[in-house]
C-alpha cells in the first residue's frame, strides 16, 4: 500500500511517523482532534493463527492522515477503508467489530483470523482521554470500552489480570475490549548524538521500546513532536544513569572515549542492567576490558560488556548500516530476554476456534 493509496500526509505526520509504534496513542488522538473533528483508531483486538501483528497493535485514521500501521497489505488498507466510512458518518455508532479471515477474506497467506476494533474519536472525548494520559503515567489500570446497543461505554478501572489485552465477543451480548495502559516495554538508553547515534536514534523510534537518548550538545539532539524518544541534553551524561530504571539496555556512543568508559564503569557497577554496549573496535574494546579490571571490577562483570557491537557479518561502516546492526542485536538480546519469562496460561484450555474463543473472550496470540 503506498503513500497516496492510504491519503498520507508526509508534510504533516513527518517522512516515517506512520511506521512508529503508537506508544502514546492518547496524546496522539488529542493532538489530532486539534485540527480535525473526529479520529479513528483501529485496534487488533484478538487475533487465532498467523497475522501480519500481534493483538493490541495499533494505528489512527483521519480523512487525511495515518499514524502508525497493524501490518500493512490487504488487512490493513481494508481497515483503513472501514475508518474513514465511519468518520464520514457521525450518525452511526462509534465502534464497530470486523472479523477477517486473512485467506478466504482477503487472499493473504498468513491464513488467520483477525478481529478489528475500530473506534471513533471525537472533540467531545478530549477530556476522557486526558483521564487515558494520566492513567498511562501513573500504571495499574486498564481501559475497559463496551459496545451496547446506546453507543460505547468507555471506564478506567484497576489492572485485574496479566494479560495486555482481552477481547469478548460472544453472540448474545455486546463486544467488550479490555486493554492495558501500562505496557511494559523494554528501555533502551542512548548516549551519544553522533553520525552513529543520529542514525540508530531513527532506528529505535520505530521499534516498541522506550528509548531516552542523551548527549550534552543540545544541538544536535532533535525535537521529537511524535513523543517516541525521551530526549535528554545533559551537561554531564553520566549523572542521569540513576534516573534509568532496572533491566534497561543501554548503548554508549558518544564523542569522548573517556566518556564512554565512565558509563560503562558506571553501568557494570550499577549492576541491574538488561545488557550494555559500547562502539568500538576490538583494540578500544581490550583497552576497556583492561583498565576495567585495575579498577577493581570483577571478570564476570566486565564479561557483561559488549565491544564491539552489532550483529556479525556486516562490515560497511556507515552510519546507517552500523545503526541496523546494532538494533537488530538489541532486538535479539530483548527476545532471548522475553523467551525466558513465564507467560499467562489464561484460555489454555479453551479451543481458539470460531465461538469458543468469543465465549471465552480472553486473548489467543498468533502463532
């Protein structure tokens, strides 16, 4: 699907905002409702077999303009269609549920059954999504909306199960999606706003991380109106490593080697890191490992520093090639991580077919 197939606005949503994750769909709908009268959000609220994402991805639709994407292709531009009929109908109701089969719907192979929650945003919500933004910040509650027969029934209540996301829909009653607003995304910590830097920055923002990037030259750190980096210009870097919470992935590269190494020190002594990282060489990288050591950290610590980073088997050093590298070894790093983390057994025993998967109205995750 290009660009002008989906009525893209590059001038207004920027080259590549469509690609960024919806980490903060709240802010995002209210900033829209600034210029427009209504706003859709598709959501992937359950999902049986294989699909292009996950349950609890999501995009927004105006007449004009698409932020974010639920996989692209025939499901996607299918989506995007029933959104903008809904915004060119304020009389109907502001949801409505669409269940497609992705082979005999819509001739795509992944071959599983997808259902949409689709829902309509106007001015008049703005104040129950400032309540949405406070309750992201603060964690613990989930979003419970309800689709009756007088319209959509939307509360914010306590967190009451480990799933990110549920999703009812049995036949004799209405359809009811359940998500949570305090999704645990890794963190990712970014020092340095170099060539490198400026490249994986670009990388990052479009991955589901919550990624703060920090430098001491302003300059060369940019707005970031999207809100999907946390950018930070600090006088002296190394005092913000306490503000960085625990299990974080932190990637050093700045300008000043001397620098680099007080981080690394830092974060090795620190000790509660997911994984650290350092741009280098294998001579910067013996040196590091060396002066670690004089001062007193221990092998198995200083093991835990990764120089020189990236994935093996790509040797360009360009800026752009060396920031794929690099993410797509923090990618690897934080699926080994999720892969060792027990999961919920909830609607284990409940058949992920047809019906019963609507009955038991708890989430079947793709395959």
């Amino acid at each position: 699907m290009s660009e002008l197939d989906a009525g893209f606005d590059l001038a207004t949503a920027g080259h590549d905002a469509w690609l960024q994750p919806l980490k903060e769909w709240p802010q995002a709908i209210k900033r829209w409702l600034q210029s427009e009268t209504s706003v859709a959000r598709i959501v992937v609220a359950c999902v049986r077999g294989s699909a292009p994402r996950e349950a609890g991805t999501c995009m927004l639709v105006s007449g004009s303009r698409i932020l974010g994407t639920i996989g692209g292709g025939h499901l996607e531009w299918v989506a995007i269609d029933t959104a903008r009929q809904m915004l060119g109908r304020p009389e109907e109701a502001p949801v409505r549920v669409q269940r497609l089969v992705l082979g005999a719907d819509l001739a795509q192979c992944c071959g599983g059954v997808v259902d949409l929650w689709i829902e309509r945003y106007t001015r008049s919500d703005v104040e129950f999504l400032d309540r949405v933004v406070d309750a992201k910040r603060s964690g613990g509650e989930q979003l419970v909306s309800k689709l009756t027969g007088q319209g959509i029934e939307r509360q914010l209540m306590p967190k009451g199960s480990t799933d990110d996301i549920r999703f009812a829909w049995p036949a004799s009653t209405d359809a009811t999606l359940t998500e949570s607003l305090d999704e645990p995304l890794p963190s990712v910590w970014l020092y340095g706003a170099g060539h490198v830097g400026q490249a994986l920055s670009r990388v990052l923002a479009t991955l589901p991380l919550r990624t703060a990037w920090i430098d001491s030259r302003g300059d060369l750190l940019p707005d970031d109106p999207n809100g999907s980096l946390d950018i930070r210009t600090a006088a002296r870097p190394e005092l913000t490593l306490p503000d960085a919470p625990p299990q974080t992935h932190f990637i050093v590269m700045t300008h000043d080697h001397t620098l680099d190494y007080t981080l690394c020190r830092l974060v090795l002594e620190r000790g509660d890191f997911a994984s650290l990282g350092v741009i280098g060489s294998k001579s910067k990288a013996a040196r590091f490992r060396s002066r670690l050591a004089r001062d007193g950290l221990t092998p198995e610590r200083i093991a835990q520093l990764r120089c020189p980073i990236g994935i093996d088997g790509l040797k360009s050093k360009l800026p752009a090639v060396i920031a794929v590298a690099v993410a797509a070894q923090l990618m690897q790093a934080i699926e080994a991580r999720a892969a060792t983390v027990p999961t919920s057994s909830a609607g284990a025993d409940c058949d992920a077919t047809g019906a019963a998967c609507r009955t038991c109205g708890l989430l079947h995750r793709a395959s």
